[in-house]
C-alpha cells in the first residue's frame, strides 16, 4: 500500500474523504486490514468497570 496519511482514514470522516477521492475504498480497507482488533480489550475493562460498580455498593449503573 502506498503511503497515505493516516489521519485521513480518521472513521469520523472517512467516507467523505473516500467520496472527495482523497482516499479509495480499497486503500481504507487495506489500512483497515492492518488495524489491530481490540474489541476483547473493551469487553474486559466494561467487566472490571461492572465489578467496581457492584463492589462499591451499587446494584447497577443505573442508580
């Protein structure tokens, strides 16, 4: 993949920069192929966040 500036794949504008033609859809989904998944992480910090909530004496996030 050639060198693109890496801001331009920024998700919050992305697709009007591949609209404008600043960027391909292919060059967005070679660079998104690259991109670490880091989905897991989130879970694990959603449950340890549920499990300070619940020891602080909080039955949910709600209250």
């Amino acid at each position: 993949m050639s060198q693109v500036d890496e801001t331009l794949f920024d998700v919050r504008y992305v697709e009007r920069f591949i609209a404008e033609g600043r960027v391909t859809r292919e060059q967005y989904d070679a660079w998104l192929a690259t991109v670490e998944d880091c989905a897991k992480q989130g879970e694990e910090s959603a449950v340890r966040m549920q499990a300070v909530w619940f020891r602080s004496g909080l039955q949910s996030h709600d209250e």
